[in-house]
C-alpha cells in the first residue's frame, strides 16, 4: 500500500502536534499549516489524499478553504474532514454544504479522553 499523505491545517500549534503524531504512528505521512494560506501554497506542490481543517482560524476559517479545495481539480475529489471546536447542526450542515465529507466536534475527542482518564479514577461499584 502506498504512503497515504494528510494534510491537517489547524491555527493551534497543539492540536498539529497531537494529530501528527497520532497519525504518524499509524503509517501516514503528515503535512500541516497552520493557517488557510499556508495551506493553499502548500497546494501548489502537494496533493494529499486526505485534508484534515480545523474552522475557526484567522484570516480564512476552513469552511472558506474547503471550498477553494473543491473548486481545484486536483483536490476536488480528496476527502476533507473537519476536527473543530464548533458543534451545532448549523455549522456541520455549513462544512457539508462547502464540500466536506465528515466533520468531528474537538470537544468529543476531549470529553472520550476525559470518561477514559476518569474510569481509572472511578470508585469500583
């Protein structure tokens, strides 16, 4: 199987760290930016397999660069998930309607890491 590369575009330089390592053990080969701009001059020399955006950043919010994404016909067809703090029907449907395939709220990877850390703090019943 060929190397499958990611591109993740996040303005917190937490959350590239966290998944391009959690990516990386698994095999994949990851590129970031850290914000819309970056991203679309990577584009220029690149063309991932999979887009990773986070929506809330300066400048272009992601939902703005996955429709610039969508209008490349390099990238049209790429697969983009969203991974964003932003919950609520209104903005998935947003993502979607710019072209997104998937969308993961932060807070649930969160709230999962939490339930997990907590379990081991539980009271045996």
């Amino acid at each position: 199987m060929p190397q499958m590369t990611i591109l993740v575009v996040d303005d917190e330089e937490a959350i590239l760290t966290l998944v391009k390592v959690i990516l990386k053990r698994k095999g994949y080969t990851v590129e970031t930016a850290s914000n819309a701009h970056e991203a679309l001059e990577m584009l220029e020399t690149l063309t991932p397999d999979l887009f990773i955006l986070d929506i809330m950043m300066p400048h272009m919010d992601g939902i703005e660069l996955c429709r610039h994404i969508r209008t490349r016909p390099e990238t049209a067809k790429v697969p983009v998930i969203m991974l964003t703090a932003l919950g609520g029907l209104e903005n998935i449907n947003r993502a979607m309607e710019a072209g997104a395939n998937d969308y993961i709220e932060k807070a649930s990877v969160a709230q999962q890491l939490v339930n997990r850390v907590e379990d081991f703090f539980s009271p045996v019943g």
